[in-house]
C-alpha cells in the first residue's frame, strides 16, 4: 500500500468511505431497485398494491403518448445538437479572427445564462413569448411583420421549436467555451501556415480548424443529447407539456403520471423507461462518435 | 458580434430593470426603461410570496449540502486515491454510474422511498438527495487531484508525529484549494438553481428553496409580472454576484466538469 505510512487499517477506510457509500445507495442504489419492484404493480400511493406482473411493461410498449414524448425529445435533441453545437462553432470562427475586439467581454456575457436556474428561464422565456405582453411580439409588431406573430407556447405546431430556443439560448456559452479551449490547444504555427497556404475566414474554420478540434465536436454532441434527454425544468414551467401533450418529454410524463394521475406503480415504470432509453441513447451515440473514454 | 452578444444578454438585463417599474408601467410599455424606479416590487414579494422564507431555505440547504459534498468527497477521494484495497475499483465504479445515471430516472422512486420513510417535507429532506448526486462529481476532482500530490508529503508529516486526521486537515485540504474552490462553486450553483427534487419532495410552504417557491409564486399571482420578475431577480442576485466574483473559475469548472462527464 502505498502512501500507507500511518498504519491505516482496512477497517479505517471502510468506516471514513462508508458515510459516502451510505449516502449513495440510499439515494441512488435502493430507488433504482425500488422502481423495479414497483414497476410489477398497480398502486396509488394508498394500502392497495396490485401485483400486475409484466401489464405495465406492455402498456408501456402500447403507450402512444409516452413514444410521442420521447419523439419530443429526439425532435428537441436534433434542434439543440443544430443551435447548441452550430451556433457556437459559427461563432469560433468570428472568436478565432483578429478583428473581433472585446473578446473577453462577449465570452463573459454569453456565458451568463448558463448559471441561471432553469425555472427563471423558464419565466422569463414565457414572458419574452407571452402572446399580448410578450417582447417578441412586440419587435415583430414594431418591425411592422404582423405575420410572423404567434402565440408562442399555446401553438401545438411550432411548440417545441418555441421550447427549444431558451434551452439553446442557456446552453451556447458552455459549447462556446469548449470549443475555445479546445481551439487554444491548436499550434498557433499550424494557423498561420493554413493562412499563408490561402485558408482565411471560414475556409480557415472549415478545412483547418474543425478537422482539430472533431473529437470535441463529438464529445460536445454526446453531451448535448444526453443533456436533452433530461429536459424538464423549462418545459414543466413553460408550458407543463401542453398545449395538449403536444410539448410533453418524458421526464414530464413521468411526472404528470405520478403526481397528477397519481400512478405510482405505471410512473416507476415510465421511469425505468427513461433509464433504459437514455442509456441507449447515450450508448449509441458513443459507438457512433467512436470516441474511447 | 456585438450584436449578438447583447441580444443574448438582453432578457437578463430586461428582467433586472423591469422589476423596478410598476404594473401599470409594465403593461403599458414593456420595453421601457423605469420612469420611476422603485423596490416596491421587492418588498411586495417578500410581504406577499413570503420570497425571504424561500431565499433562507435556499441558503441553508445549499450551505449544509455543500459543505457536506466537500468533506465527504475530500475523504473519499483520498481512501480512493492512495490506498489499494478490496472493493475500491468497485467502489470507484458505483460512483462514476452516479454522474452517468439520468437523474430523473431517480424522481419517482425516491419519492416513494422518502414516502414510505416518512422523509418527505422536512428540513433535511433536500439534502440527501443533494449530497449524493453532488458527491460523485466532487469525489473524482479531489481523487485525481490527490494522486498529483506527492505521497512523500504524508510520509513527512508521519515522521513528524503528524495524525491521519490532522494530516488530512490541516495539511493536505488546503493543498487542494484550487479544486476545493472549484468543487464548492460548481456545487453551489448547481443546488442553488435544483428544482425537479425540491418539487417532488418538498410541499409545505415552510421548506421550500427559492426555484419551488418561484414555480408556486406564479400560479398564485399569475397576472402580476412585475412582482415576478422581483422574485426572478431575487433568485438570480446571488448567482449573478457568484459568477462576476469567480468568473474564470466558473468556466474552466464547467468545461472540465463537462468533458470529464
């Protein structure tokens, strides 16, 4: 044992990790087999427990509302990967560019949202979209493009686009920031070769730049969907999955089964549901972007 | 770009002077600078949605959790990261799972759980929850922070006739301060702004944290922009102060945070 010079017994280091331990599989181990249990049965919350077997389960498997929710979340997935990745890198390039000045400045205002909580996006993004008071309206009133006006978040057509932008708007500085970190551990010899070669402006980013830097692109885009799965903050506040179900995810599915119809039993299932599916998810994207760790 | 970076910046600094004007200023011109600012809003939101009680609820829970994240992921990470025994690869494997799980996943059976434990709405309830999901993460920055650390450094102190205890304490914890204040920033904001824990285990109004009180807030006095936007700022305050004071921290945490998880 190395290091082990103040004869620190086995016993020792079971007694000072076993408040971590402790902590963890009452929070994170025992739930995870609780849910399974409970997945088998039909409960409310009160005395009542039905054992249903594998009824759930197949429920679940027929359940049309919980696949849209999850159709939701892919469809919120692919704009985020899109406004989440896309944007920061555009803006790599214009960061990577000695013209722009007050770099500093833009990176710390657009990192801003980033430590705000959800819920007060969630608000303010619903005040922004608010049909009669909202700010976006208004611009499109004062631009005098009247067409364009929308009721933002009680529209089933353009919901989940609407949704979307506050979590892309949260989100850009954390890429943003990756993405130069990643950027600065480029040679600053490999630019100015690529620049005398006649590689300027977005020639540079495209051939020179984002071929360096692909692996953090990849890890970026895991991150972006395994962060997506879990959306539920915004949405709980914005618009509780309605109009209709039309902006429900599964986490929010989960959570109107279990506390607003009170199916405790079906809302378990839905959550090992949600486990299997984001695992999968993650998984794949994983074996995808062939990336080791 | 200039452009840009203020747009993405505007709502924010929207929410901050809006707050200052009053409702019929609001309705009338919503873009408007205040004509007359006050903190009428403020103290309507402290008198009304009781925005002092949840700000102190959101004070104590995160101070408690994360001063229990720190120790605790000080001692784990150093037990993991110096000595090789039975069970630790184990060990470092269950909590790695626990940055990976979908958190959500957990909501349902762990109200159940706290249910039937009769946990639900109390003091302590939020902070186990916060402990554990925060440990992980706090646990990998120290163990890998310590192995950097020269084992000679603790074969010196033994010969001095130093503890295991004081050893750790006063010698090697304050050797970790630059991960130290990284994990206590990451993990303040982080709790700070939790909300899916504190609404499904939190109901009485006693103990709520600020981000639950908000949601609550709202359904009351749905009409009442202003005063929302007072309790947002309220919420917002502390976070913003946090991030001007230890910006550079702040980033570099979230990134390593990021692209280690």
């Amino acid at each position: 044992m190395a290091g082990n010079r103040f004869n620190v017994k086995k016993k020792t280091i079971w007694i000072a990790l076993s408040p971590s331990i402790a902590f963890f599989v009452f929070i994170v181990v025992i739930p995870l087999v609780l849910s399974i249990y409970f997945s088998f049965y039909n409960w409310s919350g009160g005395p009542n427990m039905k054992f249903v077997g594998l009824e759930n389960y197949k429920e679940l498997l027929m359940d049309g509302d919980f696949w849209g929710s999850f159709r939701n979340n892919l469809y919120i997935i692919v704009l985020c990967v899109i406004g989440q990745i896309g944007i920061p890198l555009v803006l790599c390039g214009l960061f990577i560019s000695r013209t722009l000045k007050f770099k500093e400045f833009h990176r710390t205002v657009i990192f801003i949202p980033v430590v705000l909580s959800a819920v007060v996006i969630g608000f303010l993004w619903s005040m922004i979209y608010s049909k009669d008071m909202g700010i976006l309206n208004l611009i499109l009133r004062s631009l005098s493009m009247e067409g364009l006006i929308r009721n933002w978040l009680n529209d089933p057509d353009i919901v989940l686009r609407s949704v979307s932008a506050p979590l892309i708007w949260q989100y850009i500085g954390v890429y943003l920031v990756i993405f130069m970190s990643a950027i600065q551990g480029i040679p600053q010899s490999v630019l100015e070769v690529a620049e005398l070669d006649g590689a300027v402006g977005f020639k540079k980013l495209r051939y020179v730049v984002f071929p360096l830097i692909s692996n953090t692109i990849k890890v970026a885009i895991m991150l972006c969907i395994s962060g997506n799965m879990k959306v539920f903050d915004h949405i709980y506040i914005m618009t509780g999955g309605g109009p209709g179900k039309s902006s429900m995810v599964m986490a929010q599915y989960a959570y109107t089964n279990s506390f607003e119809m009170f199916k405790l039993g079906y809302g378990s299932t839905i959550s090992i549901g949600i486990l299997v599916l984001s695992m999968t998810l993650i998984m794949l994207s994983r074996k995808l972007g062939g990336a080791k760790n | 770009m200039m452009i840009f970076s203020l747009t993405c910046v505007f709502p924010i600094i929207w929410m901050f002077y809006s707050s200052l004007k009053t409702q019929k200023e609001f309705s009338l011109n919503i873009i408007s600078l205040p004509q007359n600012p006050n903190l009428n809003n403020f103290v309507e939101a402290i008198r009304i949605g009781k925005m002092q009680n949840y700000f102190l609820n959101s004070v104590f829970t995160t101070i408690v959790s994360v001063s229990i994240i720190v120790i605790l992921g000080f001692i784990t990470g150093y037990f993991l990261s110096r000595f090789t025994f039975k069970g630790r690869n184990i060990l470092y494997i269950l909590f790695l799972s626990g940055m990976l799980i979908p958190v959500h996943g957990l909501l349902i059976p762990l109200f159940i759980q706290f249910k039937t434990l009769h946990l639900l709405d109390q003091r302590l309830t939020l902070i186990l929850p916060y402990v554990a999901l925060g440990l992980p993460l706090a646990i990998f920055l120290f163990e890998s922070f310590i192995k950097s650390i020269p084992v000679e450094l603790e074969e010196a102190a033994f010969i001095d006739g130093c503890t295991l205890q004081k050893m750790l304490f006063s010698i090697l914890l304050p050797m970790c301060r630059p991960v130290l204040s990284t994990i206590i920033i990451m993990s303040f904001l982080h709790w700070w702004n939790e909300f899916p824990f504190a609404l499904v285990l939190i109901k009485s109004d006693k103990y709520k944290t600020l981000p639950l009180g908000l949601a609550n807030f709202s359904g009351a006095y749905s009409t009442n922009y202003t005063q929302l936007l007072a309790g947002l700022v309220i919420a917002t305050l502390p976070v913003i102060i946090v991030y001007f004071i230890f910006r550079k921290r702040i980033i570099q945490g979230m990134t390593a945070g990021a692209v280690k998880g």
